[in-house]
C-alpha cells in the first residue's frame, strides 16, 4: 500500500490546485459582476478581475479538459471577454459552450448573454432569433428588455415600447428599471411621442443615476425640448450638463447649443460657442460640422474671407466626407470669385453662374443678371443674363410673371437662338 501513498497525494494536490483554481476564477468573476451590473461600467479594477478570470478559465481549459468546469470556465470567459470588449473571442467561447455543452446549466443564462452580443455587433433580428430560444420564467424580464433594445436598433420604436410598457411597471431591480425608462424614453422621442418621453426621463431622475446614464438623459430631455421648439427649457437643460474636462460629449451638446442660439437670433454668442467646439473636436465630427456652420454664418454677413478660412477647415476634415465635399465646393467658389476683382460684364457674368451653380445663391446671381441686362449692348451677353434670368424666376425663385417678361425680351431680341428654345422649355415644365 505505500508504494501508491505518493500517487494518491499527488491526485489529491492536483485536486486541490484544479478546485483552488475553479474558485479563484468565480470569486474575481461575481466581484467584477456585482459592480458591472451597477454601474454599467467596467472601470480598470473590474478590467484587471475579468482579465484574472480568462488566465484563470484558461489553465482549466488547457490543462484540465476533462473535468467537470470546463462549460463553467467557458461560460466565464464568454462573459468577461464580453464584458472587455472582445467581442470575438466572446463568440467563440459562447459558440464552444452551445455546441459541446448543449445540457450545460449555463446555457439559457449565456444564449441572454450571447444575444447582447449581438444587439452590441450590430445583429438585432438574430438577437432576436436567440432570444426566443432563450426564453425562461427566471430570464422573462431581461430577454423583454434585450428584445426592446434589438427593436429599437432598428428603429422599430413603436414594437420596442409594446415590450417596455409591461416591464415598466414590474417590480424589478433599479439597475434594470433605470435601463428600461431611458429606453421608453428614447423610443418615445423617436416616435414624436415628446410629453412620454418627458414623463419617462422625469421618473428616471427619481434614481441614483449611474454619470453616464445621468448625462445621456440630461442630453436626450434636452433633444425632446429642441424638437418641441422649447428653445429656452433646452438651453437650460444642455447648460446644465456636467462633464469632466476633455470629455468628448461636450462637443455635441455644445454645437446644439451654439444651434440654439442661432435659432434665436444670438449670432455672436452662437460664433463664440462654436468656435470653442472647433478648438475641442478639429478633425472630429462636431468640430467639422462647427467650421461648416462658421462658414454659413460668416457668408450670411458677407464676411467672405472668414466664411473661406471656415468652409477651408471644414473641407480639410475627414470626419464627415459629405460635409467636406460641401465645404470644398464653397470654399472653391469663394476663391474664385476672390480673383475676379475686375469689374466688367464678362466677370460679372461668370459671378452671377458661380452664385447661382455652386453657392446656390439665386439672390445674389439675380442682382448680376439684371446689372448686365441693364448696361451690355453685347448680344452674346444679353442672351445669356436674360436666360439665366428665365432660369432663376422659372425655379429658384419662384416668379411666372417675371420669367414670362424676360422670356419675351430674350423672344423679340433672339428669336432664332438656341437660349430662347430652352428659356421657352422652362416656361412649358412650369
């Protein structure tokens, strides 16, 4: 019998180390756990504890295949590859888990799990999909809930509240309901349901809210007041958002505030406000769509070198490439317009195409045409303001008696020329 004593200490110490493992892996897991399911976060201590669990879960893979944890030790390291962000790795262990552990205890809890996943990648309907499979009394609440957010991935806001409204009124975990009313209240904005939306947002404030929550609901109770027309009430609630310095959202709200301003008729407030956007998000979205705006709001002041140096930036960006397409096209304009600083009927005419063409701006081309039409005696001139006057008063500017008065001119004075045919097929599509 002593020859097998070593034997036996060495199962019983493999044992130990095997179990000691187990436990290591599950005790860092719920930790990190009990905090995520909070706050909604993983701050680095719950980073460093899931990191902990996929070492841990990794050597019970790795050298213990057979034992009775391994689905336990996937399961855990789905999540917290889940919970850091890999979403990869995350499906891979979900994927090993229902595929050699079907019976596993862990499977209605992972396919939940497996199913946020996939709301998070951007796949609502095969969320959806698992979701069905999913389905128990205990996981009823959470798959409504993740039902709810696929939906409204999708913008499908109406189905999104008929999953809601029950949940609202269940007695749940404050977690969970704060997590259902921002969402109500999402998807009541969407739908122009605003006076619910507002209802939804003042019940979430009830709630010690999580910062991230607090701002998102801050921000969105702003957006509802913006959409009504409540330009006030959204200023106050914009203005009344506090981020840490260097935070990116403050960007965003900034720029609604600085549009805000505009809509009341703050132009100067509103260039300063965006101007502070532009110096805290260049090359980023906000920052691009504050050059831009700039831009606008100079040229309305005919302050042409400043809206050029604005509509510059804003082209340079690659942020958004449709507003830098926009942009490069004014500010190309604009340069061309700068070099023709002579003043003869020839300039005056290309001015009047690029206003009209590439800055549409009917106006301002309108006033050039007529000061050509008024003062050239050149027929190749007079043909091409009077038809460029046809043009402007058959669309941009909406004016039958005035395009039917110069159509008659160009008639009498060009009767054979190819711009009185096309002048009179305007008048014809009116």
């Amino acid at each position: 019998m002593k020859r097998f004593f070593p034997l036996i200490i060495f199962l019983i110490g493999t044992g130990c180390v095997y179990f000691n493992t187990y436990y290591n892996a599950r005790k860092y897991f719920y930790e990190a756990e009990r905090t995520y399911k909070k706050t909604q976060r993983v701050t680095p201590k719950e980073r460093k504890a899931y990191e902990k669990v996929i070492e841990k879960c990794s050597k019970i893979l790795e050298f213990y295949p057979d034992s009775r944890y391994v689905d336990d030790a996937l399961y855990l390291m789905a999540i917290s590859y889940l919970r850091l962000g890999d979403r990869r790795k995350a499906k891979r262990k979900f994927e090993e888990l229902f595929t050699f552990y079907p019976k596993s205890e862990y499977i209605s809890r992972a396919k939940i799990e497996y199913a946020r996943l996939l709301i998070e990648s951007g796949n609502p309907e095969e969320a959806r999909n698992m979701l069905k499979k999913a389905y128990s009394k205990t996981s009823a609440e959470e798959a409504a809930l993740l039902l709810a957010r696929s939906l409204a991935l999708e913008n499908k806001c109406d189905r999104a509240l008929e999953e809601l409204r029950p949940l609202i009124k269940k007695r749940i975990t404050e977690t969970r309901k704060i997590e259902i009313l921002y969402l109500a209240a999402k998807c009541s904005y969407r739908t122009g349901d605003f006076q619910s939306a507002i209802s939804y947002l003042d019940r979430l404030q009830k709630f010690v809210l999580p910062d991230s929550v607090k701002v998102n609901s801050l921000e969105l109770l702003g957006d509802v007041y913006l959409e009504m027309d409540s330009l006030d009430r959204a200023l106050e609630v914009y203005r009344s958002i506090d981020l840490p310095p260097g935070d990116k959202r403050r960007s965003r709200i900034n720029y609604r505030i600085a549009r805000i301003l505009l809509k009341k008729g703050e132009v100067q407030e509103a260039i300063k406000e965006l101007k502070t956007v532009y110096n805290g998000d260049r090359g980023g979205k906000y920052g691009q769509l504050a050059a831009f705006t700039l831009g606008v709001e100079y040229e309305k002041m005919d302050s042409i070198k400043k809206a050029i140096k604005w509509y510059k930036n804003a082209s340079s960006s690659r942020a958004d490439p449709e507003i830098s397409i926009r942009a490069r096209k004014k500010f190309r304009a604009y340069e061309s317009i700068q070099k023709y600083s002579e003043d003869s009927t020839d300039v005056r005419l290309k001015l009047a195409e690029i206003y009209l063409l590439e800055l549409n701006n009917p106006s301002k081309a309108l006033e050039l045409y007529r000061s050509v039409v008024d003062s050239s005696r050149n027929d190749d001139q007079l043909k091409r303001a009077l038809y460029g006057l046809v043009y402007i008063y058959s669309g941009p500017v909406e004016n039958p008696d005035s395009a039917r008065k110069y159509y008659e001119i160009l008639k009498e004075r060009f009767g054979k020329s190819l711009f009185v045919k096309r002048a009179e097929s305007l008048l014809k599509s009116d």
